[in-house]
C-alpha cells in the first residue's frame, strides 16, 4: 500500500494506471470496466450459452453440484418437460458436462 | 413337543409379509458433491403438484401464484416450503457473534420462542406470514403447505386459510373376520447398557417364544405371527466410543452388547419372523433413512430367513394391513421445535403433512438426494409406530378425504418400561404386554 503522504486525491487513484486492455476489452463497453464483472476469459459457443441458460432456469431446481445430464434426467423424470435440444447438445459429448458453477463455487 | 402325542402340539400361526423398504435403501444413491437444496426441490416439486390438484377444488375461483407474483391486497392462493426461524435454535454463527449476550448458556431441550415466525419460501422468493391463522409452535421448517390469504402493506403475507397435504390415500383393510393374530412391536431393549435388565429381556423373548407358562399361555403365544424391534437394541458404554484409541480389553467390551443382542435374538429367530431396525444409538449410519443393520453383527441370527434386517423408517405389509414405522428420530426432532399435547399428536400432523419427517434436513440428518424425497408418504398406513419414546401411548384417527383410519402407537423403551406393544391384525387393537422382575423381599 502507497504511504498517505499529503495529497489524498493522490491516493485514491481516479482511473486506471494500467492502460493495457485485455483481450476481451473490445468486445466490453469500456476500458475502466471493473474486472470482476468481465467474463473469465474463457470462449464460450452459442451451444454452452444455451447450457447455461439451462442450468439457470429456476423450473428445473439449483444447477450446483449436479451434472447437466442428471439434471436433465431429473427434469423428465419429475414430468417438466426439459428442451429435447439440451439433450441432444449433452449427449454428443462435445459439451462440458458439468454446470456453470462447476469449480467455482 | 415330541412327547405329547395324544394332545395335538401348538403350531404357530403363519402370516403373509411383505417389505417396502426399497425406497429407504441408499445402496443405488451415487454422491457427487451435491447439496440439501436439491431434496428440498425434488420435495417441494413432488408436493406442490399434489397441492395444486387439490387447491382446484379447495379454492376454486382464488388465482394461483407464486411468492414474487404477489400483488398488495389481492387474495390469492401461494405453495411453498414452510421455514419457520427461531431464535433459540442452535446457529453455528454463534460463535462468531459479538454479542455473546444473546446466545444462553444453558442449552434448552425445545428451542420454542414467542418470537419464532413462519416464511414460506419457493424457487421464486421468500414471503414472511403473518396473521393469527397460522400458529408458529405447530409448524416446523420443511413442511410443504398452500395458503390462502393476501399479501399486506408490511409486506407480510397475512394468511385466512391453510392446506395441508392431508392423508394419502389408503389401501383396503382386509375385513374377513379371521383369527386373532398378533405382531408384537418393541424398542429400545439397549442390551449391554447398565439400564438394561437382562432378566426382564429374557422373559420377553420365553414369552414370546413360547418358552414360557402352561398350555393357555403357550397357546396365547402361539398366535404371536411377527416381531419388530423399532431400534436401539444395542447400547454401547458411552465412554468407549468417543474418539480414542481403545486398549485390546475395551476392544472386547464394545462387542460384548452385540455378541448378547445375537444369543438373543437367535432365540427370538428361531420360533418367529423378527425385523430389527436400527435406531440412533445402534452401530448403524447417523443420517436417515438409517441403513439396516449389517449381517455381520449378527453370525447366529442371521443365518435364520426368518431374520430379517431393516431400514429405518421401515415400513412392510403384513397379510395385507400395511405398516410404517420408525426408531424415533423423527418425532423426537419435532418435539424439539415444535409443541403438541403428547407424542401421538406429533405422528398425526406427519401423516396429515404426508411427510415421515419434514425437519430433514434442516435439523435431522439425512441423506442428500438429488431426484426424490423418500420420506413422502405415498400411501397410508393402517398402523403407524415410532418406537424409543417415554411411555406406551395408543389411539386411532380417522381423517382424510377417503376416511382414512390409522392406529398410532408410541412404543416405550423396554430398558426403561418393561413394556412391549401388541396389535391384534383381526381390528388393530392394541395392549401393552409388560414384564417386570420384582423380587418380594
């Protein structure tokens, strides 16, 4: 940590000093973008998008500490009716099996 | 027997049985890290499909909606799970609290509180429920309910009326008059205990066995068909088993309870069919449903087919009446948090929440599932027991859409009581059958 030393403004820097943008910071809205709100860096397809928003939709119960395809499974086994396309997406294996929170939390 | 030829030798009589316990059976569960939110969606979904047929036709014209879709002052009907906070209620944050003040030193055995206020939750929000209607000391966390009632300018959701699941439906009693025929329920029998009276046990399992009394009371035992011992068969010095490493002689010691309870039960096995179940002082896992006890225990016992080892809740059919049951854990987990007249009331409200133990597992361990809540009961029983309770208490309710009537039974513990259960299978009355070993001095 920098020593207060007289000028506060000094101390509390008013932009960022760091002016190398990263990868990603052409495709955000702006270079003083605070890092936790960009996404990890990792390239996700329209496919993983339309898993993901599988794994948030709240009809099909928490996501966390379940694969895709058990919650899947659970969902028809309940009688909700799960999107055949998810099924078809998890079953060609090209997908990651594990929910979005996998790792994370 | 052999010896009496003229007189024909009492057989005993036979019953059909069947077991329903595969759905308390853990051996096909895989635990992949899930967490407890997954039971309480498989159990707010299997139960909220139940209550939405039945608000059809409880509030026909009362629009449905969800916890977020509550709009001030309109009357609608809302399903979701009960949460009740409360303030004494052990919190492991506790100790993180700055204010030790709040916390009290002595730790009370029900954890009630005027202060305790319900909330019903769903996947969409939660909703704090105010009104007289709804008394916090009946209800407990994980009940599944709909309300009646609208939502107030607080904020709270001011209820005018409740439903409960109700009973389930219920299968035919068999009603041919036939013979008597009894089942004999017992528990908390804690042999190896110095609580226990081995003398009192023994004269247990004579009786039954029919070892015991002239040719009247033989052939009163004779129509014993089945046995249940309802958990806590073992009790195991407490000292011995908290964490230490063990010297070879204690070694020895901590199997002395199981080695007597397989001499026992060998005797038991060897006249009728007997159904252990394990209970919360049993070698057996902690969280429900408790997984029946493993063979091994028993070397002699076992080896009969008459023996058979069950899960806990345990629930079979027996010519046709069906039963449920449990070691206790469940009742006991209730009393805890909630407050009802005796122990029979705290049965009825589980089978009219259709839910063996609702307190899983906020407060009660069990089992994480992911797809299913086995505790749901889908159909009724005839006879209902929990066993390990203070004394032997019995009463039959008829309730339910259906008329559905269920004899409940508090089974005492032997060790304490001297006192078994017997249930007569011709109408499902009940005696209690006690033992006592008082010497005149």
């Amino acid at each position: 940590m920098a020593s207060v030393s007289g000028n506060m403004k000094g101390f509390y820097r008013q932009k960022k000093s760091n002016t190398k943008s990263s990868k990603k910071a052409s495709a955000k809205s702006g270079a003083a973008q605070p890092t936790a709100l960009v996404s990890h860096g990792d390239d996700y397809s329209a496919c993983e998008a339309m898993l993901r928003q599988f794994d948030m939709n709240m009809a099909y119960g928490p996501c966390a500490g379940m694969t895709r395809t058990a919650r899947w499974e659970r969902a028809q086994k309940l009688g909700l009716n799960p999107p055949q396309e998810i099924e078809k997406l998890l079953k060609s294996g090209k997908v990651q099996n594990e929910s979005l929170w996998d790792g994370r939390i | 027997m052999g010896m009496d030829s003229e007189k024909n030798s009492l057989c005993r009589l036979q019953c059909s049985y069947a077991s329903l316990d595969e759905v308390f059976e853990i051996g096909k569960e895989t635990y992949r890290g899930q967490q407890y939110s997954q039971i309480y969606f498989a159990r707010l979904h299997l139960m909220r499909t139940l209550l939405y047929s039945l608000v059809s036709q409880w509030k026909p014209q009362t629009p449905v909606c969800t916890v977020l879709g509550l709009e001030q002052g309109k009357e609608c009907v809302i399903v979701g799970t009960l949460y009740k906070h409360m303030k004494l209620k052990p919190c492991i944050l506790d100790e993180y609290s700055k204010e030790r003040s709040a916390v009290p030193l002595v730790r009370p055995h029900n954890f009630m509180h005027d202060d305790d206020y319900l909330v019903l939750e769903d996947e969409s929000g939660r909703v704090k429920l105010g009104g007289d209607l709804i008394s916090p000391s009946v209800f407990v966390t994980g009940i599944v309910v709909a309300l009646h009632g609208k939502e107030t300018g607080a904020g709270d959701f001011s209820v005018l009326e409740v439903l409960e699941a109700g009973l389930p439906p219920q299968i035919e009693f068999p009603l041919k008059s036939r013979e008597d025929k009894y089942i004999v329920l017992v528990s908390g029998l804690n042999v190896g205990s110095s609580d226990s009276n081995p003398l009192q046990l023994q004269l247990f399992i004579d009786h039954i066995t029919g070892h015991l009394g002239d040719e009247k009371e033989q052939s009163i035992a004779s129509q014993i068909v089945h046995v249940v011992i309802a958990g806590n068969s073992i009790g195991i010095p407490r000292g011995l088993v908290n964490g230490q490493n063990l010297a070879s002689k204690d070694l020895s010691r901590i199997a002395e309870p199981i080695k007597e309870l397989d001499i026992l039960l060998n005797q038991i096995a060897a006249g009728l069919p007997l159904d252990i179940m394990p209970g919360p002082n049993d070698p057996a896992n902690f969280s429900l449903p408790q997984q029946p006890l493993h063979r091994c225990l028993f070397p002699g016992s076992a080896a009969y087919n008459t023996f058979r080892s069950c899960t806990n809740p345990h629930s079979f059919e027996i010519d046709n009446i069906r039963f449920l049951g449990t070691s206790g854990q469940n009742v006991d987990d209730l009393e805890k948090y909630s407050d009802a007249k005796d122990k029979l009331e705290f049965m009825e409200r589980t089978l009219r929440w259709r839910h063996i133990a609702p307190t899983a597992p906020n407060t009660l361990g069990c089992y994480p599932y992911t797809d299913s809540d086995p505790f749901f009961i889908e159909s009724c029983p005839h006879v209902y027991f929990v066993g390990n309770q203070n004394k032997y208490e019995s009463r039959v309710i008829k309730a339910g859409s259906e008329g559905q009537f269920v004899r409940l039974i508090s089974v005492p513990k032997f060790s304490e009581s001297g006192v078994a259960v017997v249930v007569n299978l011709r109408d499902l009355e009940c005696h209690a059958l006690s033992f006592g070993t008082q010497f005149s001095s």
